[in-house]
C-alpha cells in the first residue's frame, strides 16, 4: 500500500490525457504516469490517500524511474485506512547508468 503524496494533470502538444502521482512508503518514493484512459483511475484520488497500484512498467527517462500506466492499469483505493499527511520522501535513486 502507498500513500499518494502528489497529484498533477499536465497537457501534452498531442493532446493525450496524462496524469502523475507521487507514491510513498516505509521505503521512499516513486512518481506514477497515468496515460489516456488510465487516467480516470485518479479522479477520485486526494494527497494522503492509500492506494494500490497494479500493473504497470517501467520507466527509465533521464536517469529517473517512474511507472506508466498500461492498458490494464489499476488503481484502488484503500477504505479503512486513515490519509495523512505527508512530511517528505526520499526520491527513487537515479539509475547507475552512463548517459552518453
């Protein structure tokens, strides 16, 4: 389970819909891309909430790793549990690969 810390909907020249999350645990943090559809997995998703996230890739973009959405993407949120709020988090780690 995480705890979602960040939401943000940007607008791309393609005109997809793109929607990100920044999730956090006991162990750090991962930032989440929702592409087309997948997005509306989020529109009810507030910072603090607990979630799920299943089936996802990925991502390796500039040294940074992040999850994208696919076509069966999901995100559920968690009853029962109480949001709170968030004080920080540590940052995935860049990968170790040399950019050339």
């Amino acid at each position: 389970m995480n705890r979602v810390t960040k939401v943000n909907v940007k607008s791309t020249k393609k005109k997809v819909n793109k929607k990100e999350l920044r999730l956090k645990d006991k162990t750090g943090s991962i930032d989440v891309v929702m592409w087309r559809d997948a997005t509306e997995e989020c529109r009810r998703l507030s910072v603090g909430d607990v979630v799920t996230v299943t089936n996802t890739k990925t991502n390796e973009y500039q040294g940074n790793v992040s999850l994208n959405s696919t076509g069966h993407t999901k995100i559920t949120k968690v009853v029962g549990v109480k949001p709170k709020k968030t004080t920080g988090s540590r940052p995935v780690p860049k990968t170790s690969k040399t950019r050339q």
